[in-house]
C-alpha cells in the first residue's frame, strides 16, 4: 500500500505495467495526456524555483529550468524514470521521481538494481502535512526500490530538515559535490546520502 492518505491526498503512479501493483486502488493517469504531462511541468517548475530561486541568479535559474524541467524533459523522465504524484482537491500538490541509478551520479561503485531517488517536492502550501513522507513510503515500495541493493539520493546542503527526514528512512551522508549552474558561479553543495537495502 502506499501509506496512510487523508481525505483529499492521493498518490497517482504514472508507470506501466506491474510497478502499479504496490499501490491498491490508485488510479492511474495516462502518459500521453498532454493535462497531466503539462501540470507535472509546471508542478516542477514552481516547487524548484520555490524552494531554490532565492539561492540562485535570475539567469542560472531560468537556465535551469529550461534546461532540465521543459515540458520535454518532464515528458521524457516520465518515459524514463517511475513518477508518483500526490493529488489533492485543486490538483497536483506534489511528486517524487525515482529510477535506476545514473552511471554519473557520483564516484560510487554501482551495484546491479542499484537506485536512485531523484527528485521530492511539495508545493510550498502543502508543506509539513506529511505529503513528502507519504511519497518517500511509496516509492521505496516499488519493488525495483525494494529490491535495490543501494537507494542513493542527493540534497541541499543547507536544507537540514530534508536530511533530517532522510535519515529517518535509514539514509546516511557519504560524502557531497558542488552544484554546477550554468554561469559558473560558485554555488553550495549537494550532499549525497544512501540507503543500504534491509
């Protein structure tokens, strides 16, 4: 199951197949809708800039955006990647995306089945109802995330209460990175964290 829901929060899986399973009487939406491709997009787009803009240029922000949250990258970690989604009465509130861990991601030795979760937001209004934890128990669920050797995930240095939840699920810091933008700017750090399979 994919957790305790309240009354007006659903989690939506955006996958085909058998990963829909894990989560009993969720409804799924269809990939090719442009209404739900389109508010994912913009979904991204608000929460980045929310929770980052204030830490970023206006112009390494913007390139940012358009670089890695356009309607076709969403469109395509939504091929690539398994993309759950918690609803509300007004709509999209939040989402995490989660996948194979990428080859790049950090100087680790990687595993078969090994995982990463990429990305958790909730919109700024929705915060703190526990909408982010309800996400994180649905895809560490799935079973490629059960059954994953290492679940790695990377997140702002200076965002102590995320890595705070983090560490509840049995993630532990390994080391960080610096996080490029595109000016070159000197910016602060990702920490990298990992979960080792129970």
């Amino acid at each position: 199951a994919a957790g305790t829901m309240n009354s007006t929060t659903n989690i939506t899986v955006h996958v085909p197949g058998p990963l829909r399973a894990y989560c009993d009487g969720a409804s799924s939406l269809p990939l090719a809708a442009h209404t739900v491709r389109d508010a994912l997009a913009a979904l991204a787009r608000r929460t980045y800039a929310d929770a980052f803009g204030h830490s970023l240029s206006p112009s390494d922000l913007a390139a940012h955006l358009a670089g890695n949250l356009s309607d076709a990258r969403v469109l395509a970690f939504l091929d690539e990647d398994t993309v759950l989604v918690a609803e509300s009465d007004a709509g999209l509130v939040g989402y995490i995306q989660c996948g194979a861990l990428r080859p790049d991601f950090f100087d680790v030795e990687i595993a078969p089945g090994d995982c990463e979760l990429r990305r958790v937001f909730v919109l700024a209004a929705h915060q703190g109802r526990g909408i982010g934890a309800q996400l994180i128990d649905a895809a560490l669920a799935l079973p490629a995330m059960r059954a994953a050797p290492h679940v790695y995930l990377d997140v702002w240095d200076e965002n102590r209460g995320a890595q705070k939840l983090y560490e509840r699920y049995g993630f532990v810091a390994i080391g960080n990175r610096a996080f490029a933008v595109a000016s070159g700017a000197e910016t602060s750090f990702d920490v990298i964290m990992v979960r080792k399979r129970r």
